[in-house]
C-alpha cells in the first residue's frame, strides 16, 4: 500500500524553508528561521495532542496513534478517492489543492472515480512538497479531448509572483 514508500528520515530534513519570494509579508529574519519556526509550531502541536490524550483514559496513545496514522497519513489517498467517488457523484467540477503525488495513482486506481471523473493534473507533479493542485471533470459534461492546459499563460500574467511546481493548475475545457 501507500506505506510501503515510507522511509524513516530525520523529520527536520523534511522542512524546506519559507521564502519571501513566495511569502512577501514575511521579513528577512522569519525566512532565515522558518525551518526552526516550523519545528516549533509542531513541537506545540504535539503538545496540545499529548495534554489531549492525557486527559482520555479510555485508550493508550499508541492505540490512538495507530489509528490517527491509518487514517491521516497511510491510507489517506485511497480514502479521499473513496469519499470523493462515493459522496460526490453529483459534481461536475471538484478541485484538489496540496495533493500528494500518491493521489494521482490512487485516483487513477479507483474505478469508480476514475470512470465518473477525468483527472487533470500538471505536468511536473512534486513529490517532495505534496503540494499538488488538481481538477477532477465529469466525463458526462466536459469533453477530454477537448482540455487546454493553460497554467504556463496564468502564471505569465502574474507579474512576478513566486509559484511553484504544483500551486495552480489552470485548464480550459469544452462541455
């Protein structure tokens, strides 16, 4: 499953630094310091979930850990295509912000989703932030072959504003 690419790695290496050409609002300082901001706002988080967890008596942490995990982390694709293509039959147009790269497979891999919804996607998909912007399309109202991906002209006309792989995907479709 999804957990099978999971390998263990320094949890701090993962943090990439906020920039202040993506982020203007932020000073040269908070930039220079953003990694350890990071650490902190999670070390706090883990905080407020160990005082939560104090006070519940009913479970072991580990138990709720595992469940959590299984939920939010390993299985978290497979699910969100289950809920979409068992909740959403009815949308013409659903759009995804900070997909994970696994998304794309597990969309691609649920049938039903996959036979109600054209999938549309940018073409340099990032994996290391799993930040991705996607579309998915009702087959029975928009035309496939008929999909422009226009991202390249938006992102021209930005004059300037910092986006990266995977922060907006624009398209044009015919219905």
């Amino acid at each position: 499953g999804e957990s099978e690419s999971l390998k263990s790695q320094v949890v701090c290496k993962l943090l990439s630094p906020i920039l202040r050409s993506k982020y203007p609002a932020i000073t040269v300082e908070e930039q220079e310091i953003s990694v350890q901001l990071q650490i902190l706002c999670l070390a706090i988080l883990d905080a407020i979930f160990i005082f939560i967890l104090s006070s519940e008596k009913s479970s072991s942490w580990e138990d709720v850990k595992k469940v959590l995990c299984d939920s939010l982390i390993f299985n978290k694709a497979t699910k969100t295509c289950q809920i979409i293509s068992q909740s959403y039959n009815d949308t013409n147009v659903f759009f995804i912000h900070e997909a994970a790269a696994i998304f794309v497979q597990k969309a691609t891999e649920n049938h039903v989703l996959n036979s109600k919804f054209i999938l549309v996607k940018p073409d340099n998909i990032d994996g290391k932030r799993n930040q991705n912007s996607l579309i998915l399309l009702d087959r029975d109202v928009f035309a496939e072959s008929s999909l422009q991906d226009i991202t390249q002209s938006v992102v021209d006309s930005l004059d300037g504003i910092f986006i990266t792989a995977g922060d907006l995907l624009a398209v044009t479709a015919q219905d």
